[in-house]
C-alpha cells in the first residue's frame, strides 16, 4: 500500500506536469463513459430492472390476428369466450388503455389518463394495493363499476397521501365514483401509463353485444406449471372452436407474448444496435487511449531506462505505469458522469415519450459502478501494452544519444493499427447517423395531402355525467366552433375524432353495394373518422368530385352521407366506375356523396382508405358515446401558440368544468410521433461526432509524433536534397493509406452489420451508395485536413538545426 500510495502521487505530479496529455485522456475517457453510463441507464431501464409485478415471466400478452393477418384485439364475446374456454390462465383480464378522465378536484378540473378494466385485471399482476383492495368479482358490471382504484402517484399529487381517501367519493366525468383502493409506488400497466387512475368497464350495449366491435386488449397470468408453448397450444385450440362456431372469424390466430417482449416491443432490436454502437465507441476511446499512451511511452523510455538501471523490476514499472492509468480512469469516469447526468436530463422528454419505461431511465448505482467498471477497464487494457513495452525497454539502448528508441517498424505498425481501427469504426457510426438522418429528414417533409403549418390541435373529452342524453353538438361544439371563430387571426374551426398523424387503426371491414364481393382473406378495411365540416377547411383537404359534407343539408332527418378519398376509391371501386351515389353495403347504407385528396394517417405508410362521416348525423342516443372525445382543430392566420389565451377562455365559458388540455401545433404531433426517431438520432448522432472526433485526434497524434521522432531522418532526408514538398507528400501517403485502409474496413464492417443496422435504418445499398461514399470522403477529408500542421511541421523542418539538435 505505501508503494502504491507512493506511485499515486507521483501519477498526480506527472499529470501536473503534463496537464495538456492528462487532459487529453480524461477528455476522451470521460466523452466515453458519459455515452456508455447513458445508455446503460436505458439499457439498465428497459431491459434489466424487474417490471412491477409478481412473476412477471408468467404474464403474457394476447396479440389476436384477423383471417387476413392484421392485428384483430378481441370483442367483448369474444373476450368471455377467450376467458371461459381456455385452460392455462389463472386470470385473463380485458382492458381499455385509450381514455382520458375530467376529475372534478378542490383545485378546479383537471384531465387524468385512466385504464378500464375488467373485474380480474389486478389479479393478472400478483401486486397487493397499499391501501383498501381492488376490484371484486364481478365489479365491472352495470351498476356496480363506479368505482376506482388510485395510482401511488394521483393519491400523492390529489390527495395528499392520506390514508383516509378509502371511501371518499370523487367526481369523473360528472359522475360520483368510490375510491376503494391505492396501488403501491411503481405499479403500472401499461408500463408507459404514467399518473393514471384504474376503473371497471363501463360498455354499451353494442360494446357488451358486438362480436365484430374490437377494441379489448387482453392480459393473462400462466397457471403454475403451464409453459408459454402449452398456453399457446391451448388457446390455438380455443380459437379453432370458435372458428367453428362462428364462421365468420374462422381463421383467426393469436401468439402470445411475455409481457417483458411486449413492453420492448420494436424497440428490441434498435436497443441491440445501441449497445453495439456503445461498445464500437468504447473501443475507439479505448485505442485512443491506447495510442496517446504509447506515444508518451516512447518519450519516457528513458526515464524508465533510468529506473531499470537503477534497479527497478519489470513488475514495479508496470505497476507504476497501471497507477498512473487509474488516477486517468478516476477522472475520467468523474467527468463522464457528470456528462452522462447533463445528457441524461438534455434528452429525457424524448426518453419518456419514445420508450415504454423512459421515465425510469436515471443514473443509479448499478449504472455508476458500472460506469467505474468500465472506466477502470477501458484505461487499464489501454495502458497494459504500453506497460508491457517500457518494462521491456533495454536500459543500453534507450540511454544512449542519438537512438532510434520508439520508431521501430512494429510500434509504428502498431499505432498505424489504432487509427485504422478508429477510423473504421468512426465511418461506421457515422454511415449510420446519417442515413438515420436522411431517414427522419424525409420522413419530416413527407408529402401529408396538407400543410401542418398554422394548425393547432386540442384533445376534448366531454364529461359522461354532465352530457349524458344530450345533444353535444347543439349543447357544447356549436357553441364553441361560434366563439373560437371569433378570436382574432382564426381562419377555420372544426372537430375530428382522430386526428391524422397522431393516430390511426380506427377503421372497419366494408363492402359498397354494387362491387365485386372479395374473395376470403382479403383486407377490406377502411379507416373511418367522425368530422364537422369545418375540418376539411382547416386541414385544406381539395375536392376532387362531388361535393364536401354539410350539416345544413346532412342533417339526421336525411339519408346517411359519407365522403372517401382517392385511396378508398383505388381499393374499393372498380375502374371506370363512378363512386358519387354508390352506398356501402351496410344497415345504414351511407351513400358516398364526395370524393378528396389522400391525406396521410401514418407517416410511414402511404394513404390508406378512408370514409368521413358527419357529426350532424350522429344519433342523438349515441352522441356522447361518439362525440365525447373529439380534437378541436384551428387554422390561424397568426402564430398558432399565440390565441392559446383566448382558446383558454372561450373553454371556460362554454363549460367552465372541463378541464383545458394544452394545445398543441400540428408540426409538434408530426414531431412527437417521431419521437423515437429522434432520440435514434440524437443518439448515434452524438456517438459518430465523438467517434469522428477521437478518430481525428488519433490521426493528429501520431502524425505530429513521428514527424517529432522522425525530425533527424527528415533533417537528413533534406539535407541530401529531398524538398519540401516531397516530405509533404511522404507524410499524405502515409496518412492517405491509413484513412484508405480504415474507410476500406468500415464500410466492410457497415454492409456485414446491415441486418443490425436495418432495426433503426434500412439499407439499400443502390439507393444509399452515393450518400455512403459521401459520407465516407467526408471522413477521409477530415482526416487529411487534421494532417496539415503536422505535414507543414515536417516539410518545415530547417536541416542544420534538426542535425545540431541532435
């Protein structure tokens, strides 16, 4: 220990006196560290930390298929069925995650996320509440499902965390509801459901009596001993009984999923590339290190002749030069926690909207000790060769004058191997950043069939208790459509019930009277939206034929209208014919009145088939059912955010109880529903910087070195007649083959990870050859560029004074 404290301190005065090299060092391994401890942090989060439940491997995730292979969640009857027939399950519970609640509070109104559920839905997690219990049998039926269950997070933030809330009566939507329990710190399902509140199913008649409505997502808990394969072989069994039964869903399929797998979802694969992208920048810092280590090795063979000479073992030397790289090591995993927190905290909006568990994405011991881990590694396998070599050092040749210690052919092979290494798996990261950044380019400027420019979206969730057997449109929307026209700078008001871009999937199977029937196993889905004729102004959507819907001619007295777009027209109508008159083949017969413009629903997906129905038409019984959760959608002739104000007001005195959800421009939804795109980006953005950066400084390092070491060969070289634009040219081959031969071994590396890669960008190779090679000159410009001082330092070298110095 005194040896080691001695050799501790002497590392502290060599870092005093070389504070440009041990700034250099702990630069790079703390960049390194601070990329690596952030994601571990979200490694650590999704992957590793245990989910809030009790044996979570023995929960799974139903995920239903219809006959034509798209994702079908389960009707009601269909759910009974499911629950009643199979034999694997202690529990399989239904629930609805899609729902907002008004809860009416001391401090006024305000919106809470709410999970339906059906009465078995606690009993699938194994988790005990706090405080009171959860649901009992058979709680979710009619006259008994108003009550709820509280998350720890709304008990603390509403109630203050009194153990007295079991009982209280609480308003939602303008009905009185009974608080019966409060769920531990942590739990929640689905995991990304932050804040939310728990309630039995409230469903209508055509909820609880429609085999084709599907909209339940199912949850199960295995029995002990049941397998995953056996559930799977069960229920397979169970879906072909019904197929039999009710023939029109034979051929449905489900595949179960433990819940682990379904939280990860798509992400699995890109979190895989992550670590991979970790581990290639943790490499390129690693023989970073390396090479600025062997490099002041070489200026200190002398020093560690001296100590051979004197008597000092090979193992004190490497010990001393190993306590030199952990005082590195220290600093350098100080630095990149402090780098990793700020990074951490810069990106954590996109880490809790783009990843199922980002908010529990922190810096936490596990990740800090393996942060100090891995500091500790990097830095010692990086300082052990240099080690091993001055060990070695022969004291006869290093002492004596004029020597060529350090420029034997091996170390320059060597550190010549570290800059191909760098530069390899630099293009590699940087291949990846920048299609990944053409990708979210394009898809930012895909063509959406409008503008989102000057369009601000607020989410309405109408309140079940206060407009129960009303008629919302003459009672709320109207009112509201008359005062937000009169806002100065508004140019256009309406409602749709999903709005484009930031959701899709509300769609049903239809025929239109008149066509072909299809054969089996064909998709005839179309998207459907509930819209007021406002919309179509607001969004700017071009007829195309026929006219757009009107509530003063479709009124609910008049036959049921509807207008399609060109993409339903392709699917649904045969060539030729005219679809304005034709009805689809439903009890309804809506009669399609208008033809507009594709506009997109998903930004990855091309325009799908799509038929608007007109609120004025909807049955006043089923007016809130429908209507209660609407977006308000506002064209301005002003900066969107700045009626937000006026928008506050006009809320407030149409219903003062309804809680007011911020607004949000249309070009923020566009961007949130990129959002893990984005993160994708900022990340591998920020790895091909770092890994560009420490490849250039590694490309300068040894450049300016051997131009050092090499100063008596050039004085000589020079002497004898070379000029200076020959030294110049020596020093760019040399560069010039080191970058070649990297580039070379990158792009080899980047084609042979392209399956990999393809989880976050796809690669195709005749479409993003030009912009690769782009990408890898850039590098390579880069590099030679960074080789300008040291070949100007070369080519300036005067021969008199390089032979006098030596």
């Amino acid at each position: 220990m005194q040896s080691f404290l001695q050799d501790f301190r002497y590392a502290v005065r060599q870092l005093r006196k070389s504070p440009g090299f041990g700034l250099t060092v702990i630069a790079t391994l703390a960049s390194s560290i601070a990329i690596t401890a952030a994601v571990f942090s979200v490694l650590y989060a999704m992957v590793v930390r245990p989910l809030p439940y009790s044996q979570p491997e023995r929960i799974t995730v139903l995920q239903p298929y219809s006959p034509e292979g798209y994702t079908q969640p389960a009707s009601y009857p269909e759910y009974l069925d499911w629950r009643r027939m199979n034999h694997s399950f202690s529990a399989l519970a239904a629930y609805n995650p899609y729902y907002n609640v008004n809860f009416e509070g001391p401090a006024g109104p305000a919106a809470l996320q709410a999970v339906r559920a059906s009465d078995n839905f606690f009993d699938v997690f194994g988790v005990r509440p706090v405080l009171g219990r959860t649901f009992a049998p058979g709680e979710d039926q009619d006259g008994k499902n108003d009550v709820v269950v509280l998350s720890y997070e709304i008990w603390q933030q509403f109630f203050g965390s009194q153990k007295s809330v079991i009982g209280q009566k609480v308003k939602l939507d303008g009905r009185p509801y009974t608080i019966i329990g409060v769920m531990p710190a942590g739990f929640r399902f689905p995991i990304g459901k932050i804040n939310a509140i728990y309630i039995p199913l409230h469903l209508s008649q055509q909820q609880r009596e429609g085999r084709g409505s599907h909209w339940l997502p199912t949850v199960g808990r295995l029995k002990p001993g049941v397998s995953l394969k056996q559930a799977q072989a069960d229920l397979d069994q169970v879906f072909a009984d019904l197929g039999r039964s009710y023939p029109d869903t034979k051929g449905r399929k489900v595949k179960l999923l433990e819940v682990a797998n379904f939280f990860l979802g798509d992400t699995q694969d890109a979190l895989r590339l992550l670590l991979c992208a970790v581990l290639a920048l943790l490499a390129i810092g690693c023989v970073n290190v390396a090479g600025l280590l062997l490099v002041r090795g070489v200026k200190r063979e002398r020093e560690m002749a001296l100590r051979s000479a004197v008597g000092a073992d090979r193992l004190r030397i490497v010990r001393q030069m190993l306590t030199e790289a952990l005082l590195f090591a220290l600093c350098g995993a100080l630095g990149g926690v402090l780098l990793a927190y700020a990074l951490l905290r810069g990106i954590q909006m996109l880490l809790i909207a783009a990843l199922s568990r980002g908010a529990e994405v922190e810096l936490n011991l596990p990740v800090l000790l393996a942060a100090l881990f891995v500091s500790i590694l990097v830095t010692i396998l990086a300082s052990l060769a240099p080690a091993l070599r001055l060990s070695r050092t022969s004291p006869g040749l290093a002492l004596r004058s004029g020597g060529n210690t350090g420029t034997s052919r091996g170390q320059h092979r060597l550190r010549a191997g570290f800059v191909i290494t760098q530069v390899a798996l630099a293009l590699a990261l940087l291949v990846v950043s920048g299609l990944l950044l053409h990708m979210l380019g394009g898809l930012k400027n895909t063509d959406l069939g409008f503008s989102p420019d000057r369009i601000l979206t607020a989410e309405i969730d109408l309140s079940p208790g206060r407009y129960g057997g009303r008629d919302v449109m003459t009672d709320f929307y109207n009112p509201l459509f008359e005062k937000v026209r009169a806002i100065p700078g508004v140019r256009a008001v309406g409602v749709i019930q999903v709005l484009p871009i930031q959701d899709w999937g509300w769609n049903s199977e239809i025929h239109v009277a008149g066509t072909p029937v299809p054969p089996p196993n064909v998709n005839t889905l179309a998207e459907l939206r509930i819209v007021s004729p406002g919309y179509f102004d607001v969004f700017q959507v071009p007829l195309l034929r026929g006219r757009l819907l009107d509530a003063g001619l479709d009124t609910p007295a008049s036959k049921p209208v509807i207008v399609v777009n060109e993409a339903f027209v392709k699917k649904f109508i045969p060539a030729g014919q005219d679809p304005i008159g034709m009805h689809l083949d439903t009890d309804e017969k809506p009669v399609i009145i208008g033809v507009v413009k594709n506009i997109r629903q998903n930004l990855t997906e091309p325009p799908l088939a799509e038929m608007d129905y007109i609120t004025s038409q909807v049955p006043r019984e089923e007016s809130l059912r429908v209507l209660g959760n609407m977006t308000l959608v506002i064209r301005t002739g002003v900066p969107p955010e700045s009626i937000i104000p006026a928008l506050r007001r006009a809320y407030h005195e149409v219903d003062p109880a309804l809680p007011f959800r911020t607004p949000v421009t249309m070009r923020t939804v566009i961007a949130d529903r990129l959002i893990f795109e984005r993160l994708e980006n900022w990340l591998f953005g920020a790895f091909a910087a770092l890994a560009v950066l420490l490849a250039v400084i590694g490309l300068y390092g040894l450049i300016c070195h051997e131009v050092e070491l090499e100063t008596r060969d050039i004085g000589i070289r020079m002497a004898l007649g070379a000029s200076r634009r020959h030294v110049m040219a020596d020093v760019y081959r040399r560069v010039g083959w080191m970058l070649s031969s990297g580039v070379i071994i990158g792009l080899v590396l980047t084609w042979s990870m392209r399956r990999y890669i393809s989880s976050v960008v796809t690669l195709r190779l005749e479409q993003d050859l030009l912009r690769i090679m782009a990408l890898a000159a850039l590098l390579a410009a880069t590099g030679l560029l960074a080789a300008i001082f040291p070949a100007r330092r070369a080519a300036s070298i005067e021969p008199v004074e390089a032979l006098r110095d030596e």
